[in-house]
C-alpha cells in the first residue's frame, strides 16, 4: 500500500514538474507584438507600427514570503516590485528597461513617500486620500499628474512566469511593464493583477504565435484599441 501511495505521489510530482518545464521555451527567445487581428480570426486587416514592441518572458525566480506589489504609472505602465522583511528597500522584478533598488523613506504619519535610488532622491510624493495601511505604507496612490501613481498588493502564489512589454502602443489601450502570468488552462494564460486594466489572456497558438486578448473594458474618459495583439516568436536569446 505505501508502494502504491509513494508511486501516486511521484506521478503527480513528476506530471506538475514536466507542466511547468513545458513552457519554459518561452523564456528561451525574443518575442515581439503585432496587430492579432489576423491571428484570431477577425479580419485581415494590419495595422503597421513604426516602433518595434518587445516582449520577454522571464521565470518567476523570487521567494514567495516577500511581500509583492504591482505599481501603475497613470494609465501607462505597470511595473512589479516586492519587498524583503527589509521594509526600508524597494526592488523591481528584473527586467530590460529596468531592474532598480530603492531606498524608501516616509514621513512620521506616512503621508509623504521619498524613493531614493543610487543615492539620488526620485521625487517626494503626498498621498492622496486618508486612508493608510500601517502594516504596508507603500498601498495607495501617491502624487499628482502627470506623475500620479499606484500601489496595491498583489498575488504571485501559482505564477510560474512573468511577461514584459517595453513600449506603450499607439492606439491600443494595452499598457506596458511587467505582468505576472499564471497558467488556467492547456497552452492558456492570464495575468495576475490587482487593476482591472492590467487582465489579460494569452493563448500559445503555437510554438511562434501567441494570441494576447484584453479581458478588461476602457472608462468612459479613456479612448484606444482593445482588439486582440499576435505575440511572435524572433531570435533565441544568447547567453553571456
């Protein structure tokens, strides 16, 4: 019997080790955006972007008992951050366009926040709104326009990836930064995230096509694109 128990054990280790190996080819290439009209279906229309957008695919390599963030800049940008039990540093997930340490720094009734980073002050901010989190100062939203931005908790538990694009695209309502991915389904994934607009669903077409859809809806006072984006595979990442 407890042949039987460790062998069921083994198998259903094995079977969620060889899930997650499965899409580490992702992480392997360099990945680009396009107009995913086509790609699902809708029209063969395309639109043409002067601008290449890069995509990157990263595995999730950081402790699960720090304490994650999911930062907006406006309606722009998402970026992830954690924090260790050090409460006074702030790290950025590894990415291309940016991968920074701060040094965070509040006044006594944390309504004011300072980053510093490198030794250089980023900007002090005031809070916006009363209410405060004492055990995590940073949730809130900070500052005014055009540098107003956003901090909330968010979830990584089950993501085994994260995902970035680097450039904001014109017309379309999809912001760039860093989004947790977490598998829902054979060869499906969808973004963790903490603000409506930061959903997203992505669809492994195959080994060189992803099909990226929105799965959020624009306000009133917002215009831009929520048709789908194709996700294309380019060149095999060279290690150093």
């Amino acid at each position: 019997m407890r042949k039987i128990i460790f062998c069921i054990i083994f198998i259903s280790v094995s079977l969620q080790l060889s899930a997650e190996e499965n899409y580490n080819w992702l992480t392997e290439y360099h990945w680009f955006l396009q107009d995913g009209r086509s790609l699902a279906g809708i029209s063969n229309e395309t639109a043409d972007w002067f601008t290449r957008h890069n995509v990157k695919f990263r595995k999730m390599e950081i402790p699960l008992d720090n304490t994650f963030y999911q930062y907006r800049l406006r309606r722009e940008r998402f970026t992830l951050m954690y924090q260790t039990e050090d409460k006074n540093k702030l790290y950025e997930f590894e990415s291309d366009f940016s991968s920074d340490i701060y040094d965070v720094r509040f006044n006594s009734d944390l309504t004011r926040l300072l980053l510093v980073c490198n030794g250089i002050p980023q900007g002090g901010q005031s809070r916006n709104g009363i209410q405060i989190n004492p055990k995590y100062p940073l949730i809130g939203i900070w500052g005014s326009l055009p540098y107003l931005t956003e901090y909330r908790l968010v979830d990584p538990a089950n993501c085994i990836y994260y995902m970035e694009i680097d450039n904001q695209i014109p017309g379309w309502a999809y912001r760039k930064g860093t989004y947790l991915l977490k598998q829902t389904g054979d060869n499906v994934f969808e973004t963790v995230s903490s603000f409506p607009d930061g959903r997203l669903r992505l669809e492994i077409i195959n080994e060189e096509a992803i099909l990226l859809t929105a799965l959020f809806t624009l306000p009133n006072d917002e215009r831009g694109h929520l048709t789908p984006l194709a996700i294309y595979r380019s060149a095999r990442i060279q290690e150093n």
